[in-house]
C-alpha cells in the first residue's frame, strides 16, 4: 500500500472523486453534507501524488458518530484505504467522548461486512428489504468505545 495522507474532506474532494460518488446508495450528497455542523469527514490521498482515493462521511449525533459513508476509488480497494479511514473516525469519536460508532451495510457487501466485523463491530437489527433498488437487507452494526 502507498503510504497514505488523511484529512478532512473538501468539495474540491468531492469533485475528484465524482464517479466513486455516483455509486453511493440513496440520495446522499458530500458536498451538502460538508457544510453541516454535525458532519464529520475524511479524505485519504496517496500521500505522493496527493490524489484521494477514498472518502468517509459521518454524523456526531449527542453522544454517537454515525458512519454514513465509506468508499474507495476501485484502484485502491484492498489496500487498506478503507481501514485506515474507519481507524481514523473510530479514534476521532474516542476523542470526542462518543459511547459508539454505528453504521448500516448491506447484507450482500461481503467485504465491508469483513471489515466492519474486524474493527469489532457487532450487528444489533436488521433492517429487511432496506435498499429498494436490490431489495437487500441493512445489517446496522454498533462498535461500543
């Protein structure tokens, strides 16, 4: 893996990582979501180039960072961007003080499913038929900190 440069995520970001956007599931917009007092966000860049190759958006709600979304461009899938950037929230929620991060993945995503479930996230409900599109079940999971 290139080494790796995480920092908050900006709409110029959000630009350059237009076609990993589009295939983000629901209605879900970064660039409406950056200038959002409870938005959290990370873009992690090869730390050579600078070029984002992966994003992740969340939510500080009272005591809880909702994850909302994690993505890296195709090229980079499977070298770490995506953990890199899930450690970085889960550490930005302890020092936060928040009691959990919680997140929804759908059932059929083996790999984040992987992921999730090595970081130590544990699902408690399933949300059946939550995505209309593939008709896939939610699987909400829960990291106690």
């Amino acid at each position: 893996m290139a080494a790796l440069h995480v920092r908050p995520l900006t709409a110029l970001d959000c630009t350059a990582l237009e076609a990993l956007l589009s295939e983000l599931p629901g209605s879900l917009d970064p660039r409406a979501e950056l200038g959002r007092a409870l938005t959290r966000s990370w873009v992690a860049c090869d730390a050579a180039s600078g070029r984002p190759l992966g994003f992740a958006l969340a939510w500080w709600v009272v005591d809880e960072m909702e994850l909302l979304a994690l993505a890296t461009v195709p090229e980079a899938r499977r070298q770490g961007v995506a953990r890199r950037l899930l450690a970085e929230l889960v550490a930005a929620a302890r020092t936060a003080g928040a009691r959990r991060v919680t997140l929804q993945v759908a059932r059929s995503n083996t790999a984040a499913r992987a992921l999730y479930e090595s970081a130590g996230f544990l699902e408690f409900n399933v949300r059946k038929g939550y995505y209309r599109a593939s008709g896939d079940d939610a699987l909400e999971l829960s990291l106690g900190l």
